[in-house]
C-alpha cells in the first residue's frame, strides 16, 4: 500500500478520488470523451468536466497519467523486444548486446574536425569578405 502525500510538491493539497482523477486523465489522453471517462470511473461527465476545469490539480494529475503510461509502455515494449529474441531476432538481439554489454560494443567511430578561424572572423565570413573583393577588381 503507497502513502497518498498530504500535498504536492507546489504546496497544492491532494484533492478527493486523487487515483479516479489520474485515471480519468489518463482516459482522457488515450481520446475518451468525458462521459465515457466518467463512466470508467464511476463518476458523472461534469465531475470530469469540474475536475478538467480545476487546471493546476489536473496538470498534476496529467503528469502523473504520463509517468504512469510511459512506465506501462515501456514494460510492453520489453516484454515485446523479448518475445522477438526468442523467435530468432538474431540482429535485434546483437543490437541489444552491444549496447549493454560493454565488452561486445563496436568499436567507436571518432570523426576528425577541423576548423579554420581567420583573424577576428569565421573562415567562412573569410571567404565571402574575399570573394567580394574579387568582384571589385
């Protein structure tokens, strides 16, 4: 069992069905109406549309929603990437190993820059004031 907090980290209080509020929300995100929100949660449409209308407590219960959804996608996604290795997904599974397992990594690319900086201006800012004294002559 989690310990509701008295109040966020702003100072606003929790309200009331916190839990209901942050399923509603999530309901609403994944393209609910109102009613149909207020229905899984066992509320009516205008208390959805009073808990919507109260912004600060609703962009809390929305951030809440997000972390929720981003924590079930991501276990989906896990799960699916699994399930592809044991079918034979040799290349996904190499690209999991060296991105993991340090000693199976590629070796790293190092790309060489180089760049020119004229006397007070850009090699390119060079170039351009030298074309147009080209032009002059």
């Amino acid at each position: 069992m989690t310990v509701k907090p008295a109040a966020f980290s702003d100072g606003v209080p929790v309200p009331r069905h916190w839990e209901k509020r942050v399923l509603a929300c999530y309901l609403r995100m994944m393209g609910l109406t109102q009613p149909e929100a207020g229905k899984a949660v066992g509320r009516a449409a205008r208390t959805v549309r009073t808990w919507e209308s109260e912004t600060v407590t609703w962009a809390h219960a929305r951030t809440e929603a997000e972390k929720r959804w981003l924590r079930e996608i991501t276990d989906a996604a896990r799960v699916t990437l699994l399930q592809a290795i044991r079918d034979g997904a040799g290349e996904l599974a190499l690209r999991i190993l060296e991105r993991t397992v340090e000693a199976l990594a590629p070796p790293q690319q190092r790309l060489k820059v180089t760049q020119v900086v004229g006397e007070g201006l850009s090699g390119l800012l060079q170039a351009f004031e030298d074309a147009d004294d080209a032009d002059l002559n």
